[in-house]
C-alpha cells in the first residue's frame, strides 16, 4: 500500500513495547485492514498524495451503511459503507469540525465546530436540518447523544456544558414549515390567520432550539463527553485541567469528579455492559478504567469529590504502553473490549474487566496521529482516521463479533418520536 505524505515522527522502528499490563502482546498477530476511504488527492501517477487532508473525527451510523468524516477542509464527507464511495460532501461549516455523532436512530448526524456552532443535518439526503444558536463563548470541542436519541450535549472551550432537546427543536422547525406550504396554498381570506399562526409557532421554534440546561463544568475546555449508553440521565466529561466529572444531565448537578491523568484528559467512554465502568484516555499516554461504583453519588467519597475543585484521586487502573497522547477510547457494543488511539500512529485493544485489564492486541494503524476510532454494531470491523487523511477499516477476529442478540439489540435503537406519540 502507498505511504501518505505525513510521516509519523519518532516512530522507533523494530522496538519491543513493553506494557505494565499484558505486556506479551508484542507477540500477537496485528489485525488484517480491509479497505481504506479517503478524500487526499493523488499525484498524476497515483503514487503518492499530493494533498492530504487530515481527518478529525469519524462517525458510523447504527445500520453500518454509512460513515461520516470530518476533515482539513472544513467539510463533512458521507461515505457508503457498502460500496466504499463517496456519497456527499456537507458544506456549512466556516472552520474546524471536531466532533461528529449520528443520532441512536440514524436519521440526524449532529457536527461541532470551532466556528461556535452545532449544525444538525439530514443523514437520507445531507440536507442541513438546522443551525443551533451560539450558545458556546468559544470553540464547541465535544458532542454526545443521549441514548434515547432526544436529546444532546455539547462541550466547548469555554468549559461549559450544554443540553440540547434535538427531538423537540427538528419537531418543531417542520411544524414551521407545514404552516408555510399550509399559507402558500391559502385563499387571501386566510392570509391574516396563517401569518399569525405562522409566528407563533416560529416563536416555539425559536424556544426550541435554546439550550435546556447549562453550566460551568470544568476549569478548561471540555475534550469529550459521553452518556452512559442505557442511562440517559448520567453524563461524563473530561477536561483539559485534568478531571472527569459524572453529572445529572437533567439538572447540571455535579455527581462526582475524579483526577488521577496528569495533564489533560482527552477522551471519555462508558461501558455497554457495566455503567459503573468508565475508560478515559490522557495526554499522559494511558487509558484509565475507573469503578464508578466506588464514589455512589451518596457516598462519602463522591462527596469529597464534589468539594475539591482538583476531584478525588479514586483507585483506578493505568493502561500503559501507547507512547503519545490518547485521543479516543471506545468499548465494543457488548462491553467485551476497549480500543484506544493514540498519536503514537498505534491503536490497542484492551480486555477491560475490572478484576484484571490486559492487553489483547496493538497494531500500528496509521502514518500520522490516529485521531478517531468506532467498532461497527456487529463488531466485525472497527474503523480508524488519522491526521495522514486515511479511514481504515480493521478485521476483527470471529471470537469477538457481536451475537445474533446482540446485533438485534444493537441494530434496533431507540424511536426519538416514541414519548411524542404517547401523548
């Protein structure tokens, strides 16, 4: 395979990793890459790139069939996943795309900008949906829907956390638009009445698409948020001051707030199967696994947490062996194993139980800093993106694919209109 023109610096050629934890790995076979997605554009010869554009964030939606890339060039690129191509490029956003997430339901793929907005936007046809208000001072880093799909949060450089109610703020905006093709086939009689009708609900779209709740989270900027997947009250967040912090996303009230990672924490995940379970990955070059059920939120422990601006330094678990930054960590749909990537060009597989974590595998991904990784709903593939402006797709070994249950499970996802409808 051709090399991209970005070079992964201090890469030492033919070294042996020696990890605290499962340091054997060594040994292990790498897992084979499938295909590759890319928007770099080749040189004449197709040899080489003669220009890259590095990618920031990666999203998959649940169904598997489509991917979504954010890259250098300020856009978003929807790829199908069934014919590797390019399906559309989405143009909107005036500087760089951080974060990317598609709804539990697949049907809106939400983007965070450093331009200060969170855009909404149609996964069937890539037409925008809307433009959220700036609520963020600053630069809006992270990004994370609720596991009921009607809701998200986001997270900013001005270390504030936001919730948004996405189902009733979309609901709203084609209320909008039904009153207006409604005027345009109206008699002149009508007029009067749907122009008034006409602004009140423009005035409840408007209401909407303010945030529900906010608050002042973390001393830096927020790095990542993410809720834990079947508790649509328990949200995490990491930041750059260096501590994770689990709150009450209904009311912003503080849970619990942990340090351990020197410097700046940089990546959050909760566990599928165990939502005591929480990995986060540093600036520090390790993953962490933390047992939330060790600070209950009654505790006195998690009350101690509460009071010390720094958090509670909690016993956890170090996952060494990455030698950069770790920029992502996600568990597999059923909990059984935890990826991390780093800007070591590295991506390793943990086995995250609580009793004894270890290492299962490491595989060199990428030329460049791996910025993003997603394990597919039937945890056959996992797919990485790197600042070399390549997606890969990985092979993962039989042993670890998702269970007939498990898929359904996974595939099924939530319906964000399913509270409407009960009213």
């Amino acid at each position: 395979s051709r090399l991209p023109l970005i070079a992964c610096r201090g890469r030492a050629a033919g070294r042996t990793w020696v990890d605290a934890m499962g340091g054997g790995a060594s040994s292990k076979k790498a897992w084979q890459r499938g295909f590759h997605l890319t928007s770099n554009v080749e040189d004449d010869v197709g040899d080489s790139y003669v220009q890259v554009y590095p990618v920031w964030t990666i999203a998959i939606t649940r169904n598997q069939r489509q991917l979504a890339s954010a890259t250098s060039d300020n856009r978003i690129n929807l790829w199908c996943l069934v014919t590797q191509q390019l399906l559309i490029p989405l143009v909107g956003h005036a500087d760089t795309i951080w974060k990317l997430s598609y709804s539990p339901d697949d049907l809106l793929l939400a983007s965070a900008s450093s331009d200060g907005t969170v855009r909404l936007w149609e996964v069937g046809t890539g037409m925008p949906v809307m433009t959220l208000p700036r609520n963020h001072a600053n630069w809006v880093l992270s990004l994370a829907w609720s596991p009921d799909g009607r809701r998200f949060a986001t997270g900013g450089s001005d270390a504030r956390i936001l919730i948004w109610d996405a189902a009733e703020a979309v609901e709203a905006a084609a209320r909008v638009a039904d009153v207006a093709a409604q005027a345009q086939e109206a008699g002149d009689y009508e007029q009067a009445f749907f122009e008034e009708l006409a602004a009140e609900e423009q005035a409840r779209a408007d209401q909407a698409k303010r945030p529900l709740v906010y608050w002042q989270a973390h001393e830096k900027s927020i790095h990542d948020l993410c809720f834990a997947p079947s508790e649509s009250k328990q949200l995490v967040s990491v930041g750059a001051e260096g501590t994770i912090a689990v709150w009450d996303a209904e009311s912003g009230m503080l849970d619990c707030r942990l340090m351990g990672h020197i410097g700046a924490v940089n990546c959050c995940a909760v566990s599928p199967s165990n939502e005591e379970l929480l990995a986060t990955g540093g600036e520090d070059h390790t993953v962490r696994l933390w047992d939330l059920g060790d600070v209950d939120p009654g505790s006195n422990a998690a009350k101690t947490s509460r009071e010390k601006a720094i958090g509670l330094n909690l016993a956890h678990f170090t996952l060494k062996g990455h030698e950069g930054g770790v920029a992502a960590v996600r568990f597999c749909g059923d909990g059984r194993l935890l990826a991390s990537a780093s800007k070591d060009c590295e991506v390793r597989i943990w086995l995250p139980n609580l009793q004894s974590p270890s290492l299962l595998a490491k595989f060199g991904a990428h030329e460049a800093w791996v910025r993003d990784l997603h394990w597919s709903s039937d945890q056959k593939s996992i797919y990485t993106a790197a600042t070399d402006g390549m997606i890969y797709s990985w092979e993962v070994p039989k042993k670890w694919h998702a269970s007939p249950w498990q898929l359904e499970k996974a595939l099924k996802g939530p319906s964000r209109y399913k509270a409407a409808d009960q009213h």
